[in-house]
C-alpha cells in the first residue's frame, strides 16, 4: 500500500474512532506529511519497503538538519509510534514505533507573570476602544481568569456560557467537558460584550452575519471563528518587550497565581482541564521557586 494512502486511513481512524480534535488531527497529519516527504527522497512510496533504519536515519536528519529540540523530537516520535502501531493491526505491518526510544528532556518551569504585569497587560488591551479592540480585550480577560487553553477560548460558543449561574462550560481535550466558575466582574463583562461588543463583530459593509461562536471574525467566504494564530499576534503585539510572551504564558500565569493564593492541586487540576494530576504539580516548583525568592528578600540574614 501507498505511504500516503495509509495516511489518510489513519486521519480517518483519528477523527471516527479515537475521536481526537481537529488541531491534533493536523499535528498528526503535518508530522507524517514530514514522514513522507523524507522516505520519497530515499525512493521509499510503499509500506512494505520501510525499515527501522530509515525511521532512525529520519529522527537523524530532524536533529541534525532541523536542529529541533527534545520537545519537539518527542512529539515527531509520538506521532510515529501513533501511525506505525495504526497500521500495524490494520494492514499486518511491522511496528517499527516500538523501537523508537523517546529522548530525554529537561522538565523547564512553566514561564508566568507576575500579577502586576497581568494587571498592565490589561490596562494596555483596554486602550484600544475599537470594536476588535474590545474583543480582544474580553479574550484577554476571559482567558486569563478561566485558565483556558488557546484553542478552547478561540472555538467557545455562547451556549457554553451559563452567566446566570456564573460558569462556563468547556470542551477540552478529547471532547471532554469540565466547568470553570467565572468572577462577579467576569460575569458582568461579558454581559456588556454580548450586548453592545458582539454585534458589532457580526457587522460588515452593512450586513448583518450570524455565528455560534463567541468570538466571530467575518472572512471573505463567511463567518468563522477567530484563530489561534490572530489571537497570537494580538498578545504578542501588546508585549512586544517580553520574549517568552505568548497566551499559553496567561494559563500558566493564573495557575501559579491561584497556587500562591493557596488553591490545592486538585482543584486546579479540574480547572485546567488536566486528565493526571502529576501535570499540574510542576506549578509547585513555580510556587517554591516563589517562596525563595520571597524567602530571601525578607530573611533576617540574607
């Protein structure tokens, strides 16, 4: 069988049997596309022909030619071991994924912000009384008080919200739903964006769009929602003078926060949306590394 053809099956096992969201299914399906293109420049286009030795010598080039860094090798790995354990039962192929060893990775500490640069971040979001201007600053707001992923704020649609009871529903990670409470001013704000903010997104040239989403953006072909990418770029362009800026920084800035307040690892866990608690308790490294700093400020001996 074609490589290509295999890897289509395998999008449609993704998507129909493992149930997997669309941005894992592109993931999956940009790590293969990679795949391919290298066992093409070795004259390899059938199943049949790989061998362990070119999945190694593919794994070489990534390192090597791409210099790509442990996280981003263990994720290519991941991929692999996904599609040849795939086509392992379904087309009796060999499982060459099983050899493949992950590399090791220094555990880095989540990059955060203080709250004082939260609070300047949302004064700065708020100068900006534009329309667009306002949306962004409600995605600011909401993300960073929820905790949400990037990809579950940009997707969120009004029936996920339930402001009479001051909550939001999510859809995380493998469709599964959790609820994130949300502040007093959390609540009356996105009243006020819903009224009078929203509307206007939906407005273009005169005609009025209609969308699900709670952040609407109108394209050229229709209403879709906006983008990580856009969402990005937004953050980026308000801290242009912190490096390491970028939304994943705003989740990891509330959990520390809520961790420094004494929020117990349990109760984040479910507000993050994380399936095993050993995930959350890297923010504890955050937290002492907090405390020494803290520690060595005020020490009468220091």
């Amino acid at each position: 069988m074609k490589i290509e053809r295999a890897v289509d099956q395998f999008e449609i096992y993704l998507v129909s049997k493992q149930r997997v969201s669309m941005n894992t299914v592109a993931a999956y399906r940009a790590d293969c596309a990679q795949l391919i293109l290298y066992l093409k420049s070795k004259k390899i286009h059938s199943l049949k022909k790989i061998k362990q030795i070119h999945l190694k010598s593919f794994l070489g080039y990534l390192k090597r030619n791409l210099g790509l860094k442990a996280t981003s090798m263990s994720r290519k790995i991941s991929s692999m071991k996904k599609f040849f354990q795939f086509i392992h039962e379904e087309y009796k192929v060999q499982n060459f994924g099983e050899v493949l060893i992950f590399p090791r990775q220094e555990r880095k500490l989540p990059k955060y912000l203080t709250e004082i640069k939260v609070v300047e971040l949302f004064e700065r979001a708020a100068l900006n009384k534009s329309f667009k201007g306002q949306r962004n600053y409600m995605m600011i707001h909401l993300m960073y008080v929820t905790g949400l992923r990037v990809s579950e704020l940009v997707t969120m649609k009004i029936h996920q919200l339930r402001l009479d009871m001051g909550m939001v529903t999510v859809l995380g990670k493998g469709n599964k739903e959790r609820i994130v409470p949300l502040p007093d001013p959390t609540v009356i704000l996105l009243n006020g964006y819903l009224e009078k903010i929203r509307p206007k997104c939906l407005m273009k040239n005169k005609s009025e769009y209609t969308s699900d989403y709670l952040f609407p953006i109108i394209y050229n072909k229709g209403v879709k929602h906006v983008t990580r990418q856009a969402f990005w770029r937004v953050i980026k362009k308000l801290c242009p003078q912190i490096a390491y800026m970028s939304p994943h920084v705003l989740r990891h800035s509330l959990a520390t926060h809520l961790l420094h307040k004494g929020v117990d690892l349990r109760s984040l866990q479910m507000i993050l949306g994380h399936e095993h608690l050993s995930t959350v308790e890297i923010y504890t490294h955050v937290d002492m590394t907090h405390l020494r700093t803290a520690y060595n400020k005020k020490h009468p001996r220091s």
